[in-house]
C-alpha cells in the first residue's frame, strides 16, 4: 500500500500529539472501543505485513552488524594493553549510559553535518548496530571469562598454542553459554527497533502510526502492531528455549 | 571553533535545564512506584495462588514482549477512548511505572526462588506468620540477589524515558530534537544531550557493579 506523500518528510509522532489534542473527536464518536474496526485492520493489512517484514530484516542486520561491533570490542576488552582496552571500555560505557533514542538523533541529526548524507533506514541500522554491539560486547567477555581457568592451564600444559586453545577450549565452551543471553539481546534489539518509526523508518510501529494518522483510529494501529511484536517476541524467546534444550544446559552454568 | 559553536547554544541552556528536570522527575517518581508495585507484584507471583501468578505473568509477558514506544502510544492514545482523561505527563508515568513494575517484578521473583526452601520451613516451624515470614526470612536474603539487576533496571528506566519524548513532553531528548530544529548541529546538541544523561546513568552503572562484585559475581546476570 503507498505511503501518503504528506508523512515521508515529518516526525511522525509530533504530528500524531496534535491529533490527540482534539480529544472530543475520539470520545463523542468512538466511546469505549466499541466500533472497533476490524475492517480497517484487514484493509491495511499489506501495510502491517510490509512494516513486519521490514522490521524482521532490519532487526537481522543490525544483530549481524552488533555481532560484528560486539566480538571486536570483546576482543579489545580482553587484551591486557590499555591500548585497545581504555577505548574498547569508554564506548561501551558511554553506549549503555545514553539512550538509544538520543543516540539515533545524534547519527540522524549529526552524520550529514559530517558530510555522510544516508538514508534513514540505513541510519537506523546502523544506531541499532553499534548500540546493541556494546551490549553483545559485554555478552562475548562474560561467556569468555566464564570458562574456568584450569580448562586454559590444561590447554596450556598440552602444548596448545594461544589461538588453539581459543578455538579448541574457550570458544566452543564460551558460545554455548553466550548464545541464550545473546538471544535475549535480539529480542531487546526487535523492540528497539520501534524507535526507528521516529525518524520515519517505515517499519511495524510505523505502519501503526500510519493507520493512527490517516484513519483516526489508534486503537485498530497500535494493538494490532502490538500482536505482531507479541508473534516476534514468542518467536524469539521459543527460539532461545530450543537453543537451551539443544545444547542441555540452563543458562550460564559453569561446569568444572 | 568549538567555542563559537557553544555559544550558540548558550541560550538555549535554561531549556536543557528544564528538559534535565523532567527526565530526573518522570524517572524518580516511576522509579518509586515501580519498585513498589515490582515488589508487591512479586511477592504476589510467588504467593502461590495460581491464578494471580498466571495473570501477572501473562501482563509481565505482555509488557516484556511489546515496544515501550507501542506501550506508549496505546495508553496515550488508547485510555481516554474509555472516558480515561490523560495529559501526556500521566500517561508518562503509568507508562514508565507499568514498564518497571514488570522487570522489578521479574527480578524479585528470581530473588524470592533463589531463597533455598528451608529456610522457609525453619520459619514455618518457628511459628512465624505469612507477613513475618516474607519480611524476617525470605526478603532480607532475597535482596542479595535482587539487589545489582536493581540498579541496572534504574538506569535502563532512565533511558527508556527519554522515549516519552514522542508524545510531547519536553525531556532532555525532547529538548534535543527542538533546539536542534533551530541550531542545525545534531552533532554537538545531542552530545551534550548525551553528556546530560551520562551524569545522571553512570553512577548507577557503577554502582551496580559495585554491587554486583561484592554480591558474588555468580548471580550478576543484567536483566534486559
């Protein structure tokens, strides 16, 4: 369905505010939900399922490029130089005291003042990117620390050499206990990615506000939207059972 | 050239204020009564009444599982559709308090089961009642556990008020987005935006760290 020309430009929910000062159109002509339409669900239905699937891709690479952001920090974080350790803390730090809302302003409001004129999907992925990678980051260092120190002297005393035993001993251990955490992140990540519709990235919530704005009609837009995170979010989290069941343990046991 | 920039932003500051206050404000009093209701609905959970322990896990499951901006929007937009009259900063803060009721919820329902059962029995055997139970034994040793997620959750409330921004209420990243509409440098407003809510987060990170390490590394699992 074709997004009306008028909404690309602005902030969405902005605009959504001043519909929501004239309150007395929504009670006198809607009282208590009770001409709840599911017509117009169904109508806009090919919207909802285009902002699903926008949301769905989106989310996927923005965790691949928070994997990617996540190992190199962990990695930094792991050495004992404060040459890459000092950095690799103060970014992850600053990530996780700052929300990701005003981190997405700072990239979509401050690349083009760099010169980097990208378009808000991209921004978008790439604020979910480097903020989810800070919190992956801090995933990998605690599967990684977890891994008992004698199974590192046992590598050790069998002549194993340091990218041995980080292939044969510490990573395959490590990355059973970092992939339910990990999962959790996704999930954290499928929701933030909501505030992208902020900088009108058309994805679920957006498709939400759309319907909201058009049809006056919020109830219809937002709980439907709604469900479809609630379907993502069950997913996921049958996903990270699976995932617990498949490699038999409950998450983050260290066993000696 | 930093100095020139800053300038230009100078008259802006008493709004930054301000938008500072709000933020401290909306996450003070939801912090307040989210811990409250997260403890009541916790102990309620593990209470051992079926039926309330499957209500509140399913609401639990309903907030953790949907966007707090789609939270938001349903009872900015939702509520006064069933006669319920709510200016944005209400709404706010029942978003805010609905959020953090359900994670602390979570959190003291791991601290309560993580208190090993006799302790439970040695109290039913000494004759202690429901109430006397819950505040002399299982609470005081729970909160070792419940403790360091605690904080964590103080600052993720914190950020997540900045999403109130989007119905209206001038925040500190509300703040942001308006003087940035009139002084075109996102760069430097939303890095001091940054530095505005760095102050008030990272103490509270360092201290659940603090708190983490001196309760014993083994539970200090971050609650998302």
């Amino acid at each position: 369905m074709a997004v009306p020309a008028t909404h690309c430009c602005s902030l969405l929910p902005y605009s959504l505010f001043t519909i929501r000062q004239s309150p007395s159109l929504f009670i006198t002509a809607r009282p208590m939900l009770e001409n709840f339409s599911f017509r117009t669900i169904v109508e806009y239905l090919p919207l909802f399922g285009q902002g699903l699937v926008t949301t769905v891709w989106l989310s996927a690479l923005s965790f691949a490029g928070a994997l990617a952001v996540g190992i190199v920090l962990a990695a930094m974080n792991l050495q004992r130089g404060r040459l890459f350790r000092v950095p690799a803390k103060a970014y992850i730090d600053a990530v996780r005291a700052t929300p990701l809302l005003a981190q997405l302003y700072f990239l979509y409001f401050g690349l083009p003042r760099l010169g980097f004129v990208l378009p808000e999907l991209v921004v978008g992925i790439l604020a979910l990117s480097l903020n989810s990678g800070a919190y992956v980051a801090e995933i990998i260092r605690a599967g990684i620390l977890s891994i008992p120190r004698g199974q590192v002297e046992a590598g050790v005393a069998s002549g194993m050499t340091y990218v041995q035993r980080m292939r044969f001993v510490i990573l395959p251990q490590a990355f059973k206990v970092t992939i339910p955490p990990l999962l959790g992140q996704a999930i954290v990540l499928v929701k933030d990615s909501a505030l992208l519709s902020l900088i009108s990235v058309s994805e679920l919530t957006r498709a939400g506000q759309l319907l909201a704005s058009d049809r006056f009609m919020p109830a219809e837009g937002f709980i439907t939207i709604a469900a479809f995170y609630l379907l993502l979010y069950y997913g996921l989290k049958g996903l990270a059972a699976l995932s617990g069941r498949w490699f038999g343990l409950q998450p983050a046991r260290s066993s000696t | 050239m930093i100095w020139q920039q800053l300038q230009s932003l100078a008259g802006s500051y008493p709004l930054a204020l301000r938008g500072l206050g709000m933020t401290v404000v909306l996450s003070l009093i939801s912090l307040v009564l989210g811990t409250l209701l997260g403890f009541g609905l916790g102990i309620l959970r593990t209470g051992g009444n079926r039926l309330i322990s499957a209500a509140i896990g399913a609401w639990v499951d309903l907030i953790r599982g949907t966007p707090f901006l789609v939270q938001i929007f349903l009872i900015f937009f939702i509520l006064p559709e069933f006669g319920i009259e709510l200016d944005a900063f209400t709404a706010g803060i029942i978003a805010l308090t609905n959020l953090a009721a359900c994670f602390i919820c979570e959190i003291v329902v791991a601290g309560i089961r993580s208190v090993p059962t006799g302790q439970v029995e040695a109290a039913l055997a000494s004759g202690l009642s429901r109430w006397q139970r819950m505040r002399q034994v299982v609470l005081p040793q729970a909160m070792r556990i419940v403790l360091p997620p605690l904080v964590g959750q103080y600052v993720l409330l914190i950020k997540d008020s900045s999403v109130v921004s989007a119905i209206g209420l001038t925040d500190l990243t509300r703040v942001g987005w308006l003087v940035v509409q009139r002084v075109p440098n996102g760069l430097l407003v939303f890095f001091l935006v940054g530095v505005g809510y760095f102050i008030v987060c990272y103490p509270l990170i360092m201290l659940a760290r603090r708190l983490e390490r001196r309760m014993g590394a083994a539970h200090g699992e971050v609650q998302l």
